[in-house]
C-alpha cells in the first residue's frame, strides 16, 4: 500500500517535471522561431550605413540614425523623471504613510494604473503636455508620458521590493536609536536595491518598446535630422519600424526587420547593464 | 531605582495587551519576565525601549522613568540608544561583521575609534577571537549562536545602560544557550538586564528577580529565589510547575 502510494507520487513528481520543461520548450521555440525570421530578413540589410542614415524613400539608402537618436534621447530624458518619482513614491507608501482609507485607495489605484492600456496614456500625454503645457510634439512632451506610463511599473515594483525587507531588520536598525530615515537609507533600500533595480530594468525595456502612445502624441514617422534639444520633434525605433512594415514594398520589410535586430540589440545591451549593475550590488550586499 | 514602570497599558487597536503594570528595576540585576504565550512579555520589553509605537494603533498609557525621566517624554530615539535590544531570532544586517558593529555608532556620527569599539564590543560579547580574522566577512556566514552574540555586541557598541533580550536563546543549540547566560551574568556588571524566557531552568541561573504576567497583567514579582522556592501566588506555582502554560 504504502509502496504503491510512494510510487504514485514519485510519477506524478516525475510527470510535473517533465511537463514543465515541456512548457520551456515551447516558449524557447516560438522565440527561436521569431529570431531566425527576423534574422533572416533582416541581416541582409544590417550594416553601417543603415545605422548612420535617415530615412528615406529608396530602401537602400533607408536607415535608423534618427529613430536610434530619437530612442536614446526619449529614454535618457524619461527615466531620470521616473525613476527618483516612483523610488519615492514606494518608500512613501510602504514607510512613511498612516495606514488608512486613503492610502489603501492610493494603493489600490497605482496597482490599477498599472494594468491600463498605454493608449490612454497616450491621449493623457496630447492633451497635457503637447496641448495645455504646449510642449508641441518634442522629445520632451515623449519622455513624460512616457515617464506615466512606466511610473505604476517602478512603484509598483518597488513597493514590492520594500515590503519584502523583513521587519526584523527595521527592529534592529530603530532599537540602535536610529531614525526612520536612517532606517530607511541604510537598512531597507540596500535590502532592497536589487529588487527595485530589477523592477527599472523591465521598465526601462517597456519605454524603450512602446509605440502606441508616442503615435498618439504625434512622434513622426520621418524625421531626417537629429533633436538638438528637448523640445525638438523626434521619432523612435518601434515607431520607425511599425512605418516601414505597413509599407507594400517588400524591401522596406526586411529594413524593418533590420531596425528590429538593432531595437533587440540596444534593449539586450541595456538589460545587460543593468543586470550586471544589479549584481554588483547584490554581492556587495551579500558580503 | 534605575526604572520605574507606572501604570503601563498597551493595546493593539481594541486588544489590550497590558494591563496597569506597576514594576521597578534595580541597576545591575537581570531581571527575567515569564510567562505563557501570548501573556504580553514581548509587548512589555518593546513598551520599555518604544518599539510598540511602530506597529500601527498602539496605544500606550501610564509612565515609565528611566533615571527619573519618562521615556514616553523623551526623544525616542534618544530612549532606544539608552535602553538597547536583542531579539528572538538573530537578525543581522546583511552586511560585514564589522559593518553591523559599527552600525549603531555611526548613526550618531561616530567615527574616530570605531575600530576601538567594534573590537570592545566583540569581545564584551564573547565573539571576538572567532571573528577577528574574518570580520570582513558578511554576518550570514557566522552559525546561529554567533549571530546572536553578534547582535548582542551590535547592541552593546551604541553603549545602553540597559539591554533588552526577548527569548534571546530559543533558536539556539545548548552550548550556544550557555554561553550566553554566562555572558549575561558578566555583562550585569555594567549593565542592567532584562529577558524574557520560557524556560524556568535559564530563568532560575541568570536572573536575580523575576516577574510572572499572565494574560497583560502582573501576577507576582520578587527575586527569583523567592518565585521559584515559594511563590505567592497559586497562578505563579502552578506555572512554574508546569501545571499550565
Ligand atoms: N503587532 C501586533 N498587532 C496586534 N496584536 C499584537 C501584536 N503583537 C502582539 N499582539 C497581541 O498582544 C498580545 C501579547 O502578545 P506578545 O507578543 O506580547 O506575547 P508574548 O508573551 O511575547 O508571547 P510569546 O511567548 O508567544 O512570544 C497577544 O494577544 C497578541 O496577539
Ligand atoms: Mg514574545
């Protein structure tokens, strides 16, 4: 009897390991198969001058230099503004404010704010920042709605990552006379550097791979100059890439699968850095 | 009189954990309260350092002079660094040895001989000669037993008249539990302590007086040879007999 149970649950143990290296499988394929068709055609039209040209009507003059630009800039300019705001937003919710109604509301709404489609985001951003703050369609007005829809991601993710510092450490760090400042600095966020970093990684990722909202404030989809400061107008790679695959002419499409590869590039390069950024301070914090 | 509760009640939101506790605390004694779960002993250490108003809805009323001051008048931070606090389970700061040493020090912008007091404060804990090769090394690596008594020199460093141990041996081996207690009958030299316990036999070897609080109150309070051989009480004996609790 006992055997047989023993058994039993030896083959369902088996059965679920088997299943889910199935599912890995599955996933790994599927991407296997969208990176060899986008290599495919677009490897072809991979090279320097694709990197360093604007675009243009003749595919083999055609290239990202202004979409690259347009990207690096908004990015530049979009997490310097989300990153300290939604930070300390999370530090407030999680350590400074009272527990009651209005913070559980507050709470609530942010996780909400998180899940809404970045369309909205999109008409909230024209009609705040390109109309009543008249910022015009710049870089600028790009990067703060930009900076709005990533905010729910880094607080929420913050949030996460403060609350899960274990209150015995607070204990500890208030019974030696410290402030709740103190406690805040230098026990809960190094605890919690290496989660919160990882919650900016993925939405560093998400601003660089957004399109909807940057088309309904009006980034352009041919820009043949580079933005010389904040208020220029700009376009970025997704928006360059989503303009030549609605192109018929097939060689426009193997440009978009080009400009794919280099989007696939920067987002790898950047997740990279950060990754290595988060590990560096998880050793610290572990030795 | 080193301390002076008066009147101590604490509720968490409608639950009244204490209730009037009356209790003077000589210096240089251990001090070790008892009691079944649940009992408030852990309400009643943290009111003594100000913990309790961390946790959300507290609500503290009556007085407790430390040196004729009311701690509840004072500066809360000022109290925690007179009245330090090891807990239950060791928690050390996921940082060096040394680091979680310097910690309390350097919040109050300590900085010349730090060195000179992390060395002291390891020794006073009797952890010095089995870090001082590796106190670069980060805390998680010590056993539970080290970690305790580093928490113990941690607390020590900021220099507290008074030092605060809620069940500071009931997530360590025997020979850990020993060396503790040994360290608390040395320590009462220069400081004054008080634990919490539920094992009668640590109660009976560290401490000098013992009080006994059974559902928030204070049942009975005396030296600890007069509660164990001949309590006033019959709630008292018939804990400390094991006849419940
Ligand atoms: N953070 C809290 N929030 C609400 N109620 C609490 C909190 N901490 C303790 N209590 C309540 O206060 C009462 C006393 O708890 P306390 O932790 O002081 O008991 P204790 O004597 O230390 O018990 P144990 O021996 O199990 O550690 C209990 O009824 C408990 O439920
Ligand atoms: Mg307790």
């Amino acid at each position: 009897m006992h055997a047989k149970k023993m058994q039993q649950r030896k083959q369902k143990n088996h059965l679920f390991k088997n299943l889910s290296f199935f599912m890995t499988l599955i996933t790994i394929t599927v991407l296997f198969l969208l990176l060899y068709d986008v290599f495919k055609d677009g490897i072809g039209w991979l090279n320097w001058n694709f990197l360093t040209s604007y675009p243009s009507r003749f595919p083999e003059q055609a290239g990202i230099k202004s979409a690259l630009v347009g990207s690096l800039w908004m990015i530049s300019l979009t997490m310097p503004i989300a990153i300290p705001i939604g930070v300390m937003t999370a530090i407030y919710l999680e350590e400074y404010s009272p527990e009651n109604r209005l913070t559980t509301f507050i709470r609530v709404n942010i996780a909400n704010l998180a899940g809404v489609p970045s369309i909205v985001f999109g008409i909230l951003g024209l009609t705040i920042f390109v109309r009543t703050l008249g910022l015009g369609r710049s870089v600028l007005a790009g990067s703060l709605t930009m900076a709005l829809l990533i905010l729910p991601i880094i607080i929420v993710a913050s949030q996460e990552a403060i609350r899960s510092v274990p209150n015995s450490l607070r204990d500890a760090s208030y019974a030696l006379g410290a402030t709740r400042w103190q406690t805040i600095r230098y026990t809960v966020l190094p605890a919690s550097l290496p989660s919160i970093l990882t919650g900016i990684i993925l939405a560093t990722s998400r601003a660089i791979g957004e399109t909807a909202p940057l088309i309904m404030i009006g980034a352009l989809t041919y820009i043949a100059f580079l933005p010389s400061g904040p208020l220029d107008s700009f376009t970025v790679l997704p928006i360059q890439i989503f303009n030549w695959t609605s192109r018929p002419n097939a060689d426009f499409h193997g440009l978009a699968a080009a400009g794919i590869i280099v989007l696939l590039a920067v987002l790898l390069f950047l997740n990279t850095t950060a990754i290595l950024l988060r590990n560096k301070y998880q050793r610290r914090l572990n030795d | 009189m080193l301390l002076s509760i008066k009147d101590l009640s604490v509720s968490y939101g409608k639950n009244q954990a204490l209730k009037n506790i009356n209790l003077d605390i000589e210096p240089n004694t251990v001090t070790a309260i008892i009691g079944p779960s649940g009992c408030g002993k852990s309400t009643f250490l943290r009111s003594l350092n100000r913990l309790t108003e961390l946790t959300p809805n507290t609500t503290t009323r009556g007085s407790i002079n430390y040196k004729e001051h009311n701690i509840y008048e004072m500066d809360p931070m000022e109290v925690r660094y007179h009245i330090g606090m090891v807990f239950q389970k060791p928690n050390p700061f996921p940082k060096s040895i040394y680091e979680n040493v310097a910690f309390g020090p350097k919040l109050n912008g300590y900085d010349n001989n730090l060195q000179e007091i992390v060395e002291e404060s390891l020794k006073k804990a009797d952890l010095w000669l089995e870090v001082k090769d590796r106190l670069k090394d980060n805390a998680y690596t010590l056993s539970g037993g080290q970690q305790q008594r580093l928490c113990i020199a941690r607390s020590l460093a900021v220099k507290p008249d008074i030092l605060l141990m809620d069940e500071p041996t009931s997530a360590l081996d025997p020979l850990s539990t020993a060396k503790i207690e040994d360290l608390m009958t040395t320590l009462k030299e220069h400081y004054t302590i008080i634990i919490v316990t539920h094992n009668m036999q640590q109660a009976g070897r560290v401490a000098d007086n013992v009080a006994f609080f059974l559902n928030g109150e204070l049942i009975e309070y005396g030296s600890s040879e007069k509660i164990f051989t001949k309590p006033f009480d019959k709630r008292t004996e018939d804990y400390i007999t094991g006849r419940f609790g």
